[in-house]
C-alpha cells in the first residue's frame, strides 16, 4: 500500500495542475525541478564549513561543492563522499541537492564533495560518466589541500547519480589506482533498457513514469545502441567482483525498482558486500523529500549510519 503521505503529495501535485516533466522544454523542466525542491524538502542544515570549487576534466571545469560537518576541526582530515545528483542526467544541479549533502555530512561526521556534472542534450552521454570519473580523481589527487582522507573515499547518488556512482566504482575497480570505501546507490537506475516488470507496474501514476524516463533517455543517449554499454547500464557489466561494500535502496512504487534490486543482487553474488533495503510505501525520488515524508528522514539516517560505518578509521 502506498504511503499516505505520498497519496497526499500525488494527489497534491495532480491538483495544482503542474504539467509533467517530459511535458517541458529542458531549460524549464531544470527550472521547475530546481524550485519546486522548496515544496518538499527540508530546511538546509547548517554546516561547519561550504566552499565551491571547480575540478578540471577532460571535457572542461567541472564545478564541485565541498561540505564539512559541524564540529569538524578547520585541520582534520575528514572522509569523503563524493556525490552525484540525480536527475535522469538532464535535470538538477549542486542546488538541488544541496539540504541532503548537509544532512549526509552531519550525519555521517564526514565531508561531501557534490559534482555537478555535464547533463544531456548538450553533452550526451557518456560526457556525465567522464565528468564523475574526473571528478573523483580530482578529489582523490586535491584531497590533503582540502582536508580529506583520500584513504577512505566513499561515492553514492541519486536515481542517474546512483548510476553514476555505480559506473564510477567499476572504473575505480579496473583502474586500479583509486581505491573507493563504499558505494551508496539510492534507486539506481541499472539498465537502460527498462525490461523489469517494475517499469510496467509502476509506470504510471507515481511521479516518474514511463514517458518521463522515455524523456531523460533520449536526452542523454543519443543511440540506442549504447543500452548495452555497460557505463549506461552497469547491471550489464560482466564481472561484478571485487566492488566497493554498497547500500542499495529502492521503493516499492519506483519503475527502477527491480533493476535495484537485480544490481544488488548481482553484487552479493559476485561476492561483495552489500546491504538491499526497499521503502515499500515510497515513490521514486522520496529520499530528497524530508519536508513532507517522514521515511525520507528514515531513509536519509539510514544511509549516513551506513556511511558512517564504511568510512570508519581506527584511532
């Protein structure tokens, strides 16, 4: 049963008569996802220390958003999340994610770095997975100037950023040089192919449907053909193995909840360590929803304990 909570926003949104995503140009659909997150996300949390800065890559700049926890020390070397908004890899920005990178860093007494990485159509893919790739590194080499413990270096995102986080701890893996604590994927989406039973289920009717993923889709991968390439859909990578400990969350009424639970499915086989929690009463996108949700608080605890626990350091 859907939470009522989340009957009540749906029923809210469908009220106010807000045209769907895939219903707006990209400039407006970035514009209405970016104002709309006052509605139902909480107040942002103060924190002990926020700078922007800009990490160089491949294909350009790329602006990041450092967090350091309250009561951290100005001299502490911190662990760090770097972190990858979601938005089907057109939308959202440093912005839009901003109140959980607090939460997150609060929480999980460690420091977040937000990327906020080139998005479809201008830059297709796989422009956002070099960008994340680059960024990460970028951390890891920049890491003491900033206070961080490139020793304990988490990922984890959203949606597409839990995509990208995926993508980013197999590149790590097979690079061989950047070595990542832990992944923490919050509904990510897996596959691009969107053959789950989950995409036919909940397609409709619970705020990402099926032609709003047609939407993004079409906006980040130009060829079709590239479904398969696996830093598309990193449920399709062959060799799982020797991957990061990951916390893999879902909802119940989210169409990318069973390509979630394939990929941690896929990890536990390959011999990983990995923890599967399904909201069942949730819709996609509710971790972000705190305002109005109490299990995205629920969901958003959970995630920094885990955190946490990951980047421990003895003593």
């Amino acid at each position: 049963m859907l939470h009522p909570e989340v009957r009540a926003l749906l029923d809210f949104i469908e009220q106010s008569g807000l045209p769907p995503t895939h219903e707006l140009s990209v400039e407006d659909a970035r514009a209405s996802y970016r104002d709309r997150r006052h509605a139902t996300q909480p107040p942002p949390p103060e924190v002990g220390h926020l700078e922007n800065l800009q990490a160089s890559g491949t294909n350009g700049p790329i602006p990041l958003r450092l967090y350091r926890p309250v009561g951290a020390s100005d001299t502490a070397l911190l662990p760090v999340l770097v972190y990858f908004h979601g938005g089907g890899w057109v939308i959202g920005d440093l912005d839009t994610h901003d109140t959980l990178c607090r939460e997150l860093a609060n929480l999980a007494d460690c420091a977040v770095v937000a990327v906020d990485y080139r998005l479809g159509p201008e830059h297709p893919f796989p422009e956002a997975v070099t960008d994340c790739i680059d960024a990460t590194l970028w951390v890891r080499d920049h890491a003491r100037e900033l206070g961080l413990d490139a020793s304990h270096l988490a990922v984890g995102g959203d949606s597409a950023g839990g995509n990208l986080a995926a993508v980013v701890s197999i590149d790590a893996r097979d690079r061989g040089d950047l070595p990542i604590a832990f992944q923490l994927l919050i509904y990510p989406a897996t596959d691009q192919h969107g053959t789950a039973p989950s995409h036919a289920e909940n397609g409709q009717g619970y705020l990402l449907t099926r032609d709003t993923m047609r939407y993004f889709l079409d906006r980040y991968i130009a060829d079709p053909s590239d479904y398969g390439d696996w830093r598309a859909s990193p449920l399709l990578h062959p060799d799982l193995s020797k991957l990061p400990p990951a916390l893999v969350i879902t909802a119940g009424f989210d169409p990318l909840r069973d390509e979630g639970a394939a990929y941690a499915k896929r990890l536990t086989a390959a011999g990983n360590r990995s923890s599967y929690v399904n909201f069942p009463r949730q819709i996609h996108g509710f971790v972000t929803m705190g305002k109005v949700l109490d299990e995205a608080n629920t969901a958003v605890a959970l995630c920094a304990a885990e955190l946490r626990r990951a980047l421990k350091r003895a003593p």
